[in-house]
C-alpha cells in the first residue's frame, strides 16, 4: 500500500522525534536512533505516522518508550 504521506514531512518528523527523544532521556541523537532502531521503533513510527503526527508529541515519545521497553530496552 502506498502511502499518503510525503516522504519528506515522514522524514523529517521521524528527525524530530529522534531528537524530542534523545533530549527527554539524555542521549545523543545517534544513541537516540541506535535505541529506537534496535527496538524496531523507527519502523513503528513510520508505520503509524498518519496518526501519530497528529497527536502531542511528548506523549508520543513516552508511549514509544513504553513499547521499547516491552522489546526489551531498559530507558
């Protein structure tokens, strides 16, 4: 299914939330992309971009931690 979405506003709001996410648990944003990949989470905010880019985005950074922490990862 092709998306709906410009690859550029998906792009740039996944930045974003590397960078939101890194600040709120005190990591670089290369730490911050190398947690959330290898939790599969990059896949994840690509995957549900449509709703996620309309919702409050600190909130969204905690429930993708949650989820990593459901995968294992320990932030």
């Amino acid at each position: 299914m092709e998306s709906t979405y410009p690859a550029r506003d998906k792009i740039e709001y996944i930045i974003a939330f590397i960078n939101e996410f890194g600040q709120r648990f005190g990591l670089t944003d290369l730490q911050a992309y190398r947690y959330l990949k290898t939790y599969d989470a990059i896949a994840k905010i690509d995957k549900h971009y449509g709703a996620l880019h309309t919702q409050d985005f600190r909130g969204n950074v905690e429930d993708v931690a949650t989820y990593c922490r459901r995968m294992g990862g320990k932030l």
